[in-house]
C-alpha cells in the first residue's frame, strides 16, 4: 500500500513551516490553541484542492488572510508537498499558493515529480500557474504521472463526526446507492452498512460486533431501502424492545462511536491511505474510547491515521512513538517527536498519558 512519507507546509494559518514525517499512527496532542485543528483543516484544504474546490474553501474560512500566516502582508503565500512512497519509487505533489485580488489564492506553482532509486534524475511535470483550481484531473486523462498523484491525494481523507445534531446528514435518509465510500460527515453511513451487509457479511458482523461492545443495549441495524425512493435510514434494533428505533434515537456519543467504527472497520481495500480525525474521544465513554483506540491501532496495519486530541485517556493506548506534539513557539505552531529515552524512565512509574499532564515532554499551557 501507499505510504504518506512527510508533510512541508509554510505559511498556513498558525503554521509557518513545519515539515513532519507521517509515521502508521500519528497522535498529535497540544495545549488549546497550540494549532493541532489547523494540522487537520490542512488536510481538508488537500481534499477541497483535489475536488477543485479550492475557491470555495477560501471563500468559506475566512478568505485568504484567515488562511495565511499572520495575514497576506506578513505571509503573501503558502506553500505545501506531500511525498508518497509508492513502491516503484517517490511521488511528490508541491504547490504554492499566491495572494490575489478579492482576498482569494490562486496557484503560482503547481508541480508533479516521480523519482525512481534506479534513476538520478526524477521525472517532473509543471502543470503550470496562475489556475483557480487543481490541473491535476485535467494533465490526469492523458499521462500516468499525474493521474498516479490525482489517486494518492485523493485517499488522504478528513473525518469531521462533531455534527451529531438532530439534523445532522447521519441522522436524515440518503440515497442507498451512495455507498462506495464513507463520506467525511458520514452522512451515507445508513447506505455503506447496506452495502457491506450485502456484500461482506464478515465485516459487517465485525461492525455490529464492536458496536456491541460500546452500546450493549444495541443488538443490529436494520437496513431496509424504501422501494419507491430508494433511500435508507440507520435504524436499529434494542434488546428489550421489539419495537423499530431510528437514529434520532442514538445519543450523541453512540453515534459518533458508530460513525468511528463503521470507519475504522471498513475492508481493507475501501480503507483510504491516510485517516484523519479530530478529536475522536468527543462525547465518548471511558470503555468506548478504548474500543476505538484499539481500532486505530487494528487500521493502521492497513492504513495511516493521523488524530488530533485532548485526551489523557486515550493517548495512554498508543506508544511514545506515535505521539506528535504541538506546541506554540512565540506565535507559531511547532510540531516533534517526543524523546522516548527522556520518557523511558517515566513510563516505569506513570502511564503516557500521566507524563503529558505532568509536562514531562511538552504540550501543555504556557
């Protein structure tokens, strides 16, 4: 499978230049306000560059200088690569963005390289500047670099379960036959449990299994598509009940451990090649909370996860090297590796979690 190697950003939000090696788990944990949130919007910002919605984006954050280190006149653009290894070799997208008129960015490089061991020189493609939106998916139809990269970024993928309001998508019907992928709100979830009931029972039991383990009053989903509409809900059955329950039933953290599982459980093939969440332990039980880690540990033997969060608990499921800390340095946000040899001598007394809230390796308030 594709490995993300490293991350290069500057001039983004509170990061002016980070460059940070994406390991199988990656755990980022920080003081409120260090900039792990601004980590996973630019991961989003990849997913709305890839969808050429790039204008939107900026439109809707803010504009340019909400986006910008310290604003345009401190930060006129930002810059970013990301390099895959790919087996053959290494791929790399780099793009730099350009202030522009009507507080907006546009693309003053955009550029696609491939460096093979067996050859010194690596193969490079300009897709040029001054575009709005991506050229990846338009250079795509006509050479394999291009469309190579197009694949790769594609399948690095934010997931953002907060909204578990009552009109929140994953609570509402959507369209049964919406369900290759999970979508990031996971407003298709009733659509993608359809498919895999139908499809791969094993997977889909191993779901309802889990979810077992943090909701013991649930027993199943039942999944039926209306016949004329063909749209689905995510109801689901209790065990002291004959009665049918939908999900406007299902408490807040119920169902975003649902959402968490449904995506961590996923086949591996459907699995995207970098899973980023937010805050996964908002709203969830102790118990559930360790369900869910062992899940991110089981996926990343698949896949890379990268996690953003607040909790002691859960950080004691992980292991030093996973954990990423962020913290402020004067105004801009820092990101390292924890010393595991310093922790060493810790961690025969205290757990992981214990250690960050002592402060032995940093990512506390200052």
């Amino acid at each position: 499978m594709p490995r993300l190697r490293s991350v290069k950003i500057k001039g983004f939000r509170s990061i002016k230049e980070l460059d940070l090696e994406i390991r199988p788990i990656n755990v980022c944990i920080g003081a409120n306000g260090a900039g792990k949130s601004n980590l996973i919007a630019f991961f989003k910002l990849m997913n709305e560059v890839m969808g050429e919605r790039l204008q939107q984006y900026i439109g809707t954050t803010g504009r340019a200088t909400a986006n910008l280190y310290f604003g345009p006149k401190v930060t006129p653009q930002l810059e970013a690569e990301l390099q895959f290894d790919a087996g053959q070799g290494t791929n790399a997208y780099r793009m730099r963005l350009f202030h522009a008129a009507g507080d907006s960015l546009i693309f003053a490089e955009e550029v696609l390289s491939f460096h093979s061991p067996s050859h010194d020189d690596p193969q490079r493609m300009s897709l040029g500047a001054g575009h709005q939106e991506t050229r990846v998916r338009e250079f795509a139809e006509h050479d394999p670099l291009p469309n190579t990269l197009r694949h790769l970024l594609s399948r690095c993928r934010v997931y953002h379960f907060h909204d578990t309001s009552q009109t929140a998508r994953v609570r509402q019907y959507c369209y049964v036959e919406d369900s290759r992928w999970l979508m990031p709100d996971a407003a298709n979830l009733a659509a993608v449990l359809y498919r895999l009931r139908t499809e791969n029972e094993v997977v889909y039991r191993r779901i309802v299994r889990n979810v077992k383990q943090v909701a013991p009053f649930f027993i199943d989903f039942d999944l039926r598509p209306s016949e004329r509409n063909k749209d689905i809900t995510l109801n689901w059955k209790h065990r002291d009940s004959d009665q049918l329950f939908g999900p406007h039933q299902l408490s807040d953290g119920t169902l975003r451990a649902i959402c968490l599982i449904a995506l961590l459980q996923q086949p591996k093939d459907d699995l995207p090649y970098v899973i980023v969440v937010d805050e996964p332990e908002l709203g969830l039980h102790p118990h559930a909370l360790a369900v869910i880690a062992s899940l991110f540990q089981a996926a990343s033997e698949h896949t890379q996860v990268l996690i953003s969060t607040q909790s002691s608990r859960f950080v004691d499921a992980f292991e030093p090297e996973d954990i990423v800390v962020v913290e402020r340095d004067g105004e801009a946000t820092t990101l390292k590796r924890p010393d595991t040899e310093t922790l060493g001598a810790w961690l025969e007394d205290y757990s992981l979690g214990e250690a960050w809230e002592k402060n032995v390796f940093g990512g506390g308030p200052h």
